[in-house]
C-alpha cells in the first residue's frame, strides 16, 4: 500500500498515506507533526467531523485513517463503518478511553486496531506502518484483554452464534492461522511459527479473512475467541 515515489538513486520507496480525523485541531496538528517526522508516511488529508472524514478517504484513497470516536454529527463509529465497507482505509481507533462500549463498537464496524491518546510517538508511527501492511497494531496481551471483555459484554445480548458454520469453511492451515492471529501475532511472527515467509502468511491471512467475512483480524479473532480456539 501506499503512494510509490523515486528515491535516491533510483529506487521506489513507498510513502503511507494517511488521513486524520479528530474535532480537535490541536491534536490534528500534533499527530501531523510525528507522522511527517518519521518519514516515510505522508498525511494526505485532515477532517474535523466524521462525515468529513468518510468525504475525505472516498476522494483522497488513504492506506489509514486514524480516526477519533467521538466527533460532532456522525461520530467516529458511524465513519469508521462506512469507510471500511468501501473499501477507503483501514482504520485506527484513537480515543482518550481505555476498554469501553465506543472501543466495540469501533471494533464491531470494521476497525483494524485502537491506540490511547497518550501514545508515544514511536509506538503509533509503528502501527500505522503495521496497519498499512495489513498487520494488527495491538500487543498479545492487549488483543486478549480486549477479547475476554468483548465476549463477556456481548454474551447475554448476542444472537446464538454462527461461528461453527462460517469456520467450517477453513481449511486446516487456516485454522492454524486464525488461531494465530487470535493470539495478536503479526504476519512476521505467523511465518516464524508456521516456517513460511511473511509474503505466504500474509495471502493465507487475506484468504482467512475472505472466507469468514471479517473486515478486519480483529474480527477474525473474536470468532476464534467465541469457538474456544485461544483461551
């Protein structure tokens, strides 16, 4: 993903986009700031609302939004839903609220991952690069917590589950990679586990994702969660 551009000497370095969607400017400009210092990710695009944002990913093709919850009119959850069902972006949750009903739903609408506000600026340059490559943002032991409260929330209010029939349609090797993610791996790590390359784990990532309908690992691995395939 990404815009592709000359390099020194000739090579073709590949710069990440991102969009910004936040109400408030001042953190707007601070997340300018460390994106385009890092170098390599080129913020393609700025939004003060959610509707402004759905605009914006439509017209400008980010690789990531990085997207605030709570916005005026159509909030960060409503944003994050549409973007993701077109297709426009993966998108990173960042809020000022730690495990909490705005976190599922973000999580239910499709988004790749979440980071606190008060991130350092190294972790959150990393996990926009992680998204970009197709990547969870979040550590193991982050994703389990977020699991284990997902499931509990959702457990007396939820529908009997159709996990069983939508893994059915994995194959073994799927399943392994399911699994995998549902423990927070990354792509680097599946391939390590498993003896693959990181391009082998990627595609069988793709392919899992493709056949349970997920938009995203995060998804996938509540799924897993629910089957009882991680404890």
């Amino acid at each position: 993903m990404g815009r592709r551009g000359a390099a020194a000497g000739g090579g073709v370095v590949t710069a990440v986009r991102v969009l910004i969607a936040d109400d408030h400017g001042a953190i707007r400009v601070g997340l300018r700031l460390i994106l385009e210092a890092a170098g390599g990710i080129e913020v393609v695009g700025e939004a003060g609302d959610g509707a402004t944002a759905v605009r914006q990913a439509a017209a400008l093709a980010p690789d990531v939004v990085l997207m605030d919850i709570r916005m005026p009119g159509v909030d960060g959850i409503a944003a994050t839903r549409q973007i993701v069902a077109a297709g426009h972006g993966a998108v990173l949750v960042l809020t000022t609220f730690d495990i909490d009903d705005y976190l599922f739903g973000a999580l239910r609408a499709g988004a790749g991952g979440f980071l606190l506000k008060t991130v350092e600026p190294a972790a959150l340059v990393d996990a926009v690069r992680r998204l970009a490559a197709g990547e969870s943002v979040l550590a193991p032991e982050v994703t389990r917590r977020i699991l284990d409260q997902y499931v509990l929330l959702d457990r007396d209010r939820a529908q009997p589950s159709t996990a069983s029939a939508r893994l059915a349609v994995l194959t073994a090797r799927e399943r392994d990679i399911l699994t995998l993610v549902a423990e927070g791996l990354s792509n680097r790590q599946i391939a390590d586990r498993l003896t693959i390359s990181v391009a082998t784990a990627k595609t069988h990532v793709s392919r899992m994702l493709g056949k349970l309908g997920c938009d995203s690992r995060l998804q996938a691995a509540i799924l897993a969660r629910e089957e009882g395939l991680v404890g």
